[in-house]
C-alpha cells in the first residue's frame, strides 16, 4: 500500500468513528509504515489487530517487534492450524512450528495471553481439508493443556474458521474431484441462525491499492462493495442498508458453527 493510501486510514478512521483496525496481509509488520500506522491508530483510541505470522518475530531487524506491539497495546490474532509439530510443519514447512513456539513464547514474556494482562493473544484454527471446524470451545481447551503443558505457553482465544472454496483451496478441490461435494456439505449445513453475526454486516475490507470490498473472500473474488470505489468514498457519510455481494462461497460463513474473521459464530457448537 502506497503512502497516500495509508494515509487515509486515519482519516476514515475518524470519519467513520470506527473502533477497530484489523491489519492484515503476508506480513503487515514488515511494511514501513506499519508502525506509524498502528501509532496514529492507537492515539485515536482504535484497538488495533495485527494478523501474524509469529515467524515475522524472528526475521532479522525485527528484534525489537514484539516489544513495540506490547508498547502499543496492540491485539495480536495467530494462526497456528495444530499443536502437533508434524501436522503444522506439513502444512506450513519444516521449521514453523518450532519458529512460532518461540515466539508465542517471546510473547507471552511481553504479557501477552497471560491473565489480567490487557495484552490480547488470539491463535487461529483452520481444518486442513474439504470439512467442517469442529466445536470451537472444545478444541480451544485442547490447545490450552496441549500448549500449556508441553511448552508453558498461554494464549486468550482459539478463532475456528471454515476452509472457503476459493482460490487455491477451490483449485486443489477441482483436481481432487472433490469441489461440488464441499460446497454441498457448506450448503446442507447452512445455518439461518448465523446470518445476523456474519462479518460482512459489520466489516470493510479495503485491499493494497485503497478498494472497497464487503469480506476479504470477496475481495480475492473481486467482488466490489456497493459502499464505494475507493478508501476515499469513505471520508463521506455512509447511508445505511447497503447491498452485500454474496455468492456461493458465503456459505462457508454459515455453514454450521459458521465463520468469520472473528472465529465461530456460535462458539459453544453449531448453531440450529
């Protein structure tokens, strides 16, 4: 994202009397205006969350990240797809796992996860194939006595989400033969229940060059948000009961517990 885009932010932040930042992207901490950015947002009374790798923590020059997200009372959301070594590093490559137990680690030293500490740490969940997440509450208790005993580590919150037929996921599904039945099981699964919570009634997602979009799966599909063009549209007034784009894939978002970038929309299991 160029500077005058980033610039903006601020902006729609206080035209919108927005609450939340939630910054995202490969690694958004590696981009040089992201601490100036999260700085600006924090003076405005915004909680900001920084989507992390945890690897990021230990690339050369970042030695000091940890303790500026800290500093800034910056909400930090992981994703960490098992706390099995062997699962992680299959999916993600040799390595990862033990990179992101020792950051966890470096985090939890700043406070982070630790109790009546207002250091938030949030890990994420994904299945690693075409099924749905199990019950968040049950498996975020599973990976508090697995991590907690074998390494000592704490964290807030798991957020469970559904795999979206999208993308590489709906292409590596094609291959298998295996796309219609996923997207039959998101579908017979639908949930009625979850459509007041879903994260698209209450979320702007705006991509690298300032566009608007209602999700960010509608944003890798390229599906534009009718409340604007640009970053810049929202510097104005928006009126209320504007249309969201959806399409097939939005039933990964109520399909059964349903999902969204906050986790489960019914956490205790699935919803009726």
């Amino acid at each position: 994202m160029d500077p005058e885009t980033i610039g903006l932010i601020p902006e729609v932040l206080r035209a919108q009397h927005l609450k939340t930042l939630d910054l995202t992207g490969g690694a958004p901490e590696l981009h040089p205006q992201f601490r100036s950015l999260v700085r600006e947002a924090r003076s405005l009374g915004v909680e900001v969350i920084d989507r992390c790798n945890l690897t990021v923590l230990l690339e050369p020059g970042q030695e000091d990240l940890a303790g500026f997200l800290a500093g800034e009372g910056v909400t930090i959301v992981a994703s960490l797809p098992c706390y099995s070594q062997e699962n992680v590093d299959r999916q993600r490559g040799r390595g990862v796992f033990a990179a992101s137990i020792e950051a966890l680690k470096q985090l939890n030293g700043y406070g982070y996860g630790v109790e009546d500490s207002n250091l938030h740490l949030h890990l994420v969940y994904n299945p690693s194939g075409a099924t749905l997440p199990p019950a968040q509450r049950a498996l975020e208790e599973s990976y508090r006595e697995v991590l907690g005993r074998e390494y000592g580590l704490r964290f807030n919150h798991l957020k469970v989400m559904s795999n979206m037929p999208i993308q590489r996921f709906a292409e590596q599904l094609e291959r298998e033969g295996a796309l219609q039945d996923y997207q039959d099981l998101l579908r017979q699964n639908h949930a009625l229940a979850n459509l007041p919570r879903v994260m698209c009634r209450t979320l702007i997602s705006v991509d690298w060059q300032g566009r608007l979009y209602d999700c960010d799966f509608n944003q890798m599909l390229g599906l534009k948000s009718a409340l604007g063009s640009h970053l810049r549209d929202l510097l104005e007034p928006i009126e209320p009961g504007a249309p969201i784009q959806v399409g097939e894939h939005c039933f990964g978002c109520t399909a059964g517990s349903g999902s969204s970038c906050g986790g489960a929309l019914q956490p205790e299991g699935a919803a009726p």
